[in-house]
C-alpha cells in the first residue's frame, strides 16, 4: 500500500466479527472504509471487494471479451488498488477511482495482445461462445433466454462501444461518470451509448432494462474465490 503499508492492529473484536459488522453497515461509506483500512484495519479491504469485485468484473470483461483472462484481471486490479490505497485522495468517488484503475489494466493487456496477433488473424478471429463454459450454479440460475440474448448482443458490440454501454446501462453509471472514467466528453459518451443500442438487434432493445443488470454474474463462488486470491497475494487474513 502506498506511504507504508499499515500493521494490523490489535482489537478485541475479532477480524471476522469487524468484517461482519462492516458488511452490514451500509451507511459505512466506501471512504469511511478506505480510511479505516490505511489506518490499519487491513482485512476490512475484504469489505471493499465484496461491494465492487462484480463492477471490476464486468468493466474487464467489456474490455477484454474473454470470462478467464476478465476474472485474472480483477485480481491484479485489486492487488494494484491495495498497494496504492494511500493515493486515493476522496476528490472523487472510489468506483470512480477504482474504475480507471481496471480500464487502465485491461487496456494495457488489450494493447499486449493485439501486438501479438496479426491483423489477418484479428480479422478472421471468430469469438467464441459468451455464456461461461461448464456447468457454472449461478449461471444456470440466472442463465435464462433473455440474459444469453444480453450478452451475446454486448459481446457483438465494437470494444469502444461495449465499454460505453456496460458502463451506463449494465453498471447503471451517469453519463458523466462514464466520460469521467473513460477520459471521454460527456456528448462522446451519448453517441457511443446511442449507437451501441442501435447495433443490438431490434428485438433485444426493448429487453435492455431491469433484464440487463443481471449480464456478467459475478457472485457467489468466483467472488470468494476472488477475494481469498487477492488477499493471499497482499499478506491479509485469509477471510472467513
């Protein structure tokens, strides 16, 4: 963690009893809690990537295309965002912070692997099937025709537009935190959403609603598996 990373402190609560308490404390704020983890309460960081490992998920995957090398790259975002926790300064709200932090990464991984594919192969490159492999339990509960119509409508969209529409309408962000995060203007962000939606077949868009905010799970299992991943590599308790 950025400035020194802090040492754990002794409370009689037990780790897990805090980090139980703070689950159930919404009126915590993100800040409230960034704050209490610089000030040494690190396992409370488990905190922060409960309430936002499927953000940082789908904002990869929109990125990325790919559900394995997404779910990678939420890991090295979390490590990067607990090693420079002290660098967040509250002028802005920690998703947003957060945010630019999974663009930048994934990104750069983008940019990697572009450079390692020909241009032939790019263009001939037919992407795979979206829906996860294997027999995932919470895609099958939430895996119904009109969720596997969402994403592969998503999948189809051009990365710039993609980014954009899982941004506003699945991640439900304000056009200004899209143009903030993305570094775009406000108007940018309008054309890119409008003709996003326009690129999803007509007999989807009427579907883009509530429906919506189920795309791209992030629950249950893969986030513990998550969790305990990013707090095995930053030396926290491992969680409960």
């Amino acid at each position: 963690m950025a400035r020194g990373r802090a040492a754990p402190r002794n409370h009689s609560m037990s780790t897990t009893e805090r980090v139980a308490l703070t689950r159930q404390s919404p009126e915590l704020s993100d800040g409230d809690v960034v704050r209490r983890v610089i000030q040494g309460e690190v396992e409370l960081f488990e905190v922060l990537m409960r309430r936002h490992n499927q953000r940082v998920y789908r904002v990869g995957r929109a990125v990325l295309a790919d559900d394995a090398l997404a779910e990678d790259l939420a890991q090295e975002a979390w490590v990067r965002v607990f090693e420079h926790l002290g660098q967040f300064e509250e002028r802005s709200l920690f998703t947003t912070w957060l945010t630019k932090i999974v663009l930048h990464e994934a990104w750069a991984r983008s940019r990697k692997a572009r450079r390692l594919r020909s241009i032939d192969e790019e263009i001939s490159e037919v992407p795979d099937g979206f829906m996860f492999s294997g027999p995932d339990p919470e895609a099958r509960m939430l895996g119904n025709e009109t969720r596997e119509h969402l994403e592969s409508a998503i999948e189809s969209l051009p990365e710039s537009y993609r980014v954009v529409l899982v941004l506003r309408d699945v991640e439900d962000l304000s056009t200004a935190e899209t143009a903030n995060v993305l570094g775009l203007t406000e108007s940018t962000v309008k054309v890119r959403l409008h003709r996003a939606r326009a690129m999803v077949r007509k007999n989807l868009a009427s579907r883009v609603g509530p429906d919506v905010r189920e795309a791209f799970p992030f629950l249950g299992a893969r986030c513990d598996r998550l969790v305990r991943a990013v707090m095995a590599r930053v030396g926290l308790p491992r969680p409960a």
